[in-house]
C-alpha cells in the first residue's frame, strides 16, 4: 500500500475514548500492530507523530534518519525511525518515518507515553475531541464557513485571539496543558493584576519562567467570549500565542482539515 493511505474504511461515526491527565490527551494507539500503547494526542504536533525511545527499543524500530524540532526557543536534532503501521481507532496509516527521542524524561512515578499522535495523522477525517466527554470522533464531512461558529484557521490550528488591544494569531494546541500562553511583550499591554511567577516549565529543547495574570477585559478565542481569562506568559518567551487543553476542556473541538476550518463550541 503506498504511503500514508488509510487500510480501512470505518462507519460513519468511530468514537475513541480518551484519558485526560494534568491537562494531557491520551490515546491507546497501535504500531506495527503491536500495542495498546499510550500515546499522546497532540494538535501542535506536526507530522504523523512521535515514538519514545523505550517504544523505538522494544519494537526494534530501524533509523531512517535525523530532522530538526524547536520549541520556539531552541532547536535540536532529533533521529527518525520507520514504522510499517499506526493506528488510532479507525485511522491506520503505513510506511511513516516518525520523530524518536526520549519524551518521559522529569515523568517520575507515572505512567510512561509511547508516543504522540501528530495532527497529520488524522488529516482526512472530520475530527471532533469533546473534552467534556472525553472521546474523539471521526468521520467522513466537513465543516461549511460560518455554520455554527466555522471559522478558517491559519497554519498550525491558528484562530484570532481577540484582546482590547487588538486580535492576534494563536495555535490551538492540544497537546499543550496551558491554557491560554501569550508572548511576554503582549502581556504587559493587557488590563490585568499583577503577573505572579508560578515556577520553572520544561520546554522540548528549554526551560522558562512561568508567570500568570488574570486578564479583566473580555477575550475571545474563536467564537468564544470569555471573562476574567488567565493567561500565561514565559521568560524567555515564545513570540507566538499558543491555546491548550486548561483553556479547551470546557468545549467541543471540532477541525475539517480539508477545508482548513474548525469550530470550538459548547458541549
């Protein structure tokens, strides 16, 4: 089968439950068919995915050769391995090269993720994640703009994140525990308390300060409107806005891929 094509046709409907863990997706995934394997599902990931290096051990997965990651910080090189299959419920793709590194580093006394799924993987399906009720559907349609709060997104899930000082880009980023992070610059423009420092965060390739303030103009995420919104901003800080899991598991997420559309909306 050439490369990346689904291997099965699924019903209408396949609805794959999910554990949400400190503000993580987790899925029970297959490689090679072997598995479950807990594996990370990851929106702000690009590609198909990522493999641990204890799962690249134990399945004996051959190296296919090295690319580069960056956190917005730093940039490090990172091995490729080949896998003949993944699956994630009815998504089966073949003949991938993923990511392999070590991703349960500072992970004491939990359980250890495989992998990540990659949103590339589930480029061809009308995808859902309902944080509410902890599943994932996938289906065959789309979107339409303007229905029921459709908007077009930009590259990487980005939507306009609307402030009184203006709107601004932001990727929606599942796999990102934060609720809303915004760029250090842009927070001292905003109404809001004062910042306090809640520790030290671990990025892929870094690690940064954390600072929080609450923000006492509206915000809008999509077609969301919230108050007294939280934000989130680091030092050394990303130069992009990024919308996790914190602020997405109150809503329905909703991306069409195929149309570069996604809707986030109320259970």
């Amino acid at each position: 089968m050439p490369s990346g094509l689904q291997a099965r046709t699924p019903s209408v409907v396949s609805t794959v439950p999910f554990e949400l863990y400190k503000g993580h997706i987790f899925v029970s995934a297959y490689i090679n068919g072997a598995g479950p394997y807990r594996f990370g599902f990851d929106t702000g990931a690009s590609g198909d995915g990522r493999a641990d290096a204890l799962l690249t051990a134990e399945l004996s997965l051959p190296k296919a050769g090295q690319s580069e990651t960056s956190d917005g910080i730093r940039t490090a090189t990172v091995d490729l391995v080949a896998v003949k299959s993944l699956r994630l419920g009815p998504v089966e793709k073949h003949n991938l090269e993923l990511v392999s590194r070590d991703y349960n580093s500072g992970r004491k006394d939990e359980h250890s993720i495989m992998g990540i799924i990659g949103r590339d993987f589930v480029a061809d399906w009308l995808v859902t994640i309902d944080d509410p009720k902890r599943t994932i559907n996938f289906r065959r349609g789309h979107l339409r703009a303007g229905h029921r709060g459709a908007i077009h997104y930009g590259p990487s899930f980005s939507v306009p994140v609307c402030f009184a000082t203006g709107c601004f880009s932001a990727k929606i980023d599942t796999g990102s525990s934060r609720s809303i992070v915004i760029p250090k610059d842009l927070a001292a423009k905003l109404s809001g308390g004062v910042p306090v420092h809640l520790g030290q965060v671990k990025r892929t390739n870094s690690s940064a300060a954390l600072y929080e303030i609450t923000v006492k103009e509206p915000v809008r995420v999509g077609g969301v409107k919230v108050r007294a919104q939280k934000v989130l901003y680091t030092d050394p800080s990303d130069t992009v806005i990024n919308v996790g899991s914190d602020f997405l598991k109150d809503y329905v997420l909703t991306i069409d891929q195929a149309n570069q559309l996604l809707r986030i909306s109320k259970p």
